[in-house]
C-alpha cells in the first residue's frame, strides 16, 4: 500500500484513473496546485474515478456524490468543495 497524489484541475467534472479500490484521503493546495491523495494498492487494476468541484454559493445537483473535502485558493477568497459521483 502506497499514499498516492494526483493533481487535479479546478473544474467542474473530471476523472482520473486509478488502482481499483483506492480510498481517497484529501484534496488540499500544494503550493500552486490542487492535488487529490489517495491510499493505493499499486498492483490493483486502474478504474476511471470522478470529480466535480463546486465553488461556494455556485449552483451544484441536489445528489452531487460522496463528499471529499474543501479546499481554499487566493489566500481564503475562493473556497471549493470536492465530490467524488458515479460519473
């Protein structure tokens, strides 16, 4: 089992893909990025995962999935919360 980071955009939707079965852990800024990690087992088959991203006060679905985490850009002026959906 390894902690692993993914970078993910500040978008909507996406995806990434990752070792079946990995438990994601946070999503948090790393200097200037937006990184998602994760705890893996490597040797397990990679599946397509998804995000979306909402910003605080945008409009979001009444089911938007499994709630990651918030994370806070500009020094606390734009503030976004992760969710992981069936996609």
């Amino acid at each position: 089992m390894r902690i692993l980071k993914w970078r993910l955009r500040v978008t909507d939707n996406q995806s990434l893909m990752m070792p079946a079965g990995a438990k994601v852990l946070d999503v948090q800024m790393q200097g200037d990025n937006c990184c998602l990690w994760a705890l893996c087992d490597e040797r397990e088959p990679k599946e397509q995962r998804y995000f979306a991203i909402y910003g605080t006060g945008n409009p979001m679905p009444d089911t938007p999935g499994k709630y990651i985490a918030t994370f806070q850009m500009g020094g606390g002026a734009l503030v976004f919360h992760v969710f992981e959906h069936a996609g």
